[in-house]
C-alpha cells in the first residue's frame, strides 16, 4: 500500500506542477503575439500530458482502494523523470513571465533556443507514453 500512496502522492504533485505550466503558457502565448509555434506546441504537450496525468491518477486511486493489487514494481523513477522535465519547464516560463507587469517598452521573451524547446517537447511525449502505458497496465 505505501507504493502505491508514493504513487498517488507523486502522480498528484505531477498534476499540479503540470496544471501550473499550462496556466502560465497559456498567458505567455497570449501576451506575446508572435510566440514560436514551438513554445505553443510545448504548453499544448503539457496540456495533453496533464489529461493523462488525471487519467492514471483515477487508476491509482482506484488500486488505493484495492489494497490486495498493489504492485510492487512500481516505476517510480517514471514519476520522478516526469517530475525533473515539468521542473525544468516551469523554471524557464517563471523566467519568462515576471511577477511585476511590464513596461510599455518591455517584452516577454522566450529563454530557450528552439532546439532546447524541441528536446523538452520530446521528452514530453516520452513521459505522456510512458504515463499512458502505466495506466493501461494497471487497468488490466
């Protein structure tokens, strides 16, 4: 049972860092007219990301409920990889949108090249499969 409480607990925190992404991506591609199609696609693979997210964590909490079903092999270290990306995402967009409004003069800019965009959004996808495979296998 404590596996699968670290589960829910990390699968929950997963959520909520992902949840916050999509937030502030959503604002940076608004405030900023012409923000690259990769900073787009990037919030929208968070976004779909997070959909998964929620998916395995009504999974996880149905095997909560099933105490006899724990599996003992549980990855965890799928949830932490996960967890080091939305880290790594979040920091850049806290880079990017300031706390304080901008001046007139001022814009918000994107900290990354497009290169070091494209490798978060596949290791993006690389999460959202492996998430989708953690869900289907325990549905099973």
């Amino acid at each position: 049972m404590a596996d699968v409480l670290g589960v829910a607990a990390s699968v929950a925190g997963l959520m909520t860092i992902a949840d916050s992404i999509v937030r502030m991506g959503f604002k940076f591609v608004r405030d900023v007219k012409e923000a690259e199609k990769s900073v787009e696609r990037l919030v929208e693979e968070v976004n779909n990301l997070s959909g998964v997210l929620h998916s395995l964590n009504n999974v996880v909490e149905q095997l909560e409920e099933d105490e006899g079903t724990v599996d003992p092999s549980t990855r965890i270290h799928y949830v932490e990889s996960c967890y080091k990306t939305l880290k790594k995402i979040q920091d850049h967009f806290d880079e990017a949108v300031p706390t304080t409004p901008l001046s007139r003069g001022e814009k918000l800019k994107w900290p990354l090249k497009k290169g070091h965009t494209k490798d978060l959004l596949e290791e993006i996808g690389r999460h959202k499969v492996n998430m989708s495979l953690a869900m289907s296998a325990r549905q099973m």
